[in-house]
C-alpha cells in the first residue's frame, strides 16, 4: 500500500484544526461565569469524551511548545508530546473527514 503524503497532511491538519478550534473555544468558555455543565454525571461523560478526543491533540501540542520554551521539559520529552499531537490528530482528522464526507460537504 503506497503511502500518500499529501492526503496524510491534509487528514492530520483538518484533525488538528478541529482540536484547535474546540480547544480554544472550551478555554473561551471558562471565562464565561453562566455557563455550566450539566449536573448529571452520565451527561458529563458525553461530553467529556468527545471534547477530549477531538481537543486534545491541541492540548497536547500546546503544553509540549511551552514546556520546551520555558525549559520545564525536555526537548526529546517535548518532542515525543509533539509527534504524539501529530499522530492523534490523524485520527481525530480521519473522522472529521470521513464524517464530512458521509454529510456529502467534502
């Protein structure tokens, strides 16, 4: 199976657009003092998973550049963070996609 460079960039670059958009919007969230999870537990669940999965890359990223920057971690640690952001932004991308895909918009 021959790999496609340009359709692997594309895939993980949508993957890591999404978790940039939804990551900054839950940080722009908690500055708003009305908004408030539900108090059900399961409800929460529902919510933190697919925020976590789709966000998380984002995070990852973040934290692994400003840890490298300030000096708190190690640039192979660093690094690892990166190249793990990468690959799960990937799979969060093959959904994304494959999900735009099934809507028919892409």
């Amino acid at each position: 199976m021959e790999l496609d460079l340009g359709l692997f960039t594309f895939v993980s670059a949508f993957g890591f657009v999404t978790a940039a958009i939804i990551g900054s919007f839950l940080v722009n969230l908690k500055q708003l003092s009305d908004f408030r999870f539900p108090e059900n537990p399961l409800a929460q669940w529902f919510i933190a998973l697919p925020v976590t999965a789709f966000a998380g890359p984002y995070w990852v990223a973040r934290e692994s550049m400003f840890g490298m920057v300030r000096g708190g971690i190690s640039y192979l640690i660093g690094g690892f963070g990166i190249l793990v952001s990468v690959i799960w932004s990937f799979c969060a991308g093959v959904f994304v996609v494959e999900f735009l895909v099934l809507l028919s918009i892409i």
